[in-house]
C-alpha cells in the first residue's frame, strides 16, 4: 500500500517553511527530512522515514501559493545566503544566479525542489 504525506501549501511561504512542513508530514511533529538542498536530496532516498521501498507520494496541496511564495523573491534571499557562504570560486556563478532572480528570471526555489523530487524519486510528487 503507497504510504501518502501531504504537505499543506498555505503554511509554506519561505525554504524554511519547506522543511518544517516536509518534516513533519513525513516524521510527525518536529520531525526531519532535510534542512538544506543536499540533505533533502538525500532524505528522499530513503532511510530517513520513508518506506523501504520507496511506495510513498507526497501529495503537495495548494502548491500554487507554494509556487508564488517560493518564486523569485525567496529564491533571491536564498541566493543572498549562499553568495555569503559559498567558496570563493563559486560566487561569480551564484551571484549570476541573485542577479537573474532579482530580474525575475531562472528558476525558483520552487523549480529547485520539484526538480529534486523529479530526480530522487520520478512520479512521487502530486501537484494539487
């Protein structure tokens, strides 16, 4: 049987609202699935609450205001972080990056997790 997690889109308006939310749909209240891009990536491949073999979907409710809350703007703050903490020899690429988020281009944070869902575990993420 296909373990389901549903994450409610209204209570997710930043990155970090992101992990709570996966968190807990996952692991309960409080629970972990990652605080960082790498981490999630690698929560989504199993050992960190989801089912040994991989039957689960995560069923993202209101995932539009998800998307505006998770658009350019948070990408930009996101950026903005990593410019800070990021090698030196990485931040000519990242500062690209803020400058096209900032103009509203490239992708989102939004884009980010979907395409990490896409990779990890193809087909169990429902957009609602």
């Amino acid at each position: 049987m296909t373990m389901i997690y549903v994450l409610d889109g209204r209570r997710i308006h930043s990155l970090e609202d992101f992990w709570l939310v996966m968190g807990e749909a996952v692991n309960g209240p409080g629970g972990y699935f990652g605080r960082n891009l790498d981490a999630f990536n690698d929560c989504l491949r199993g050992g960190f609450g989801t089912p040994d073999d991989d039957d689960f979907a995560v069923e993202w409710h209101d995932h539009t205001y998800s998307q505006r809350a998770l658009g350019h703007a948070e990408t930009a703050r996101q950026l903005e972080i990593r410019l800070e903490r990021c090698h030196h020899t990485n931040r000519p690429r990242v500062a690209d990056e803020l400058a096209a988020a900032r103009a509203n281009k490239g992708s989102t944070v939004f884009d980010w997790l979907v395409e990490i869902f896409d990779d990890q575990v193809p087909g169990a993420l429902v957009l609602r």
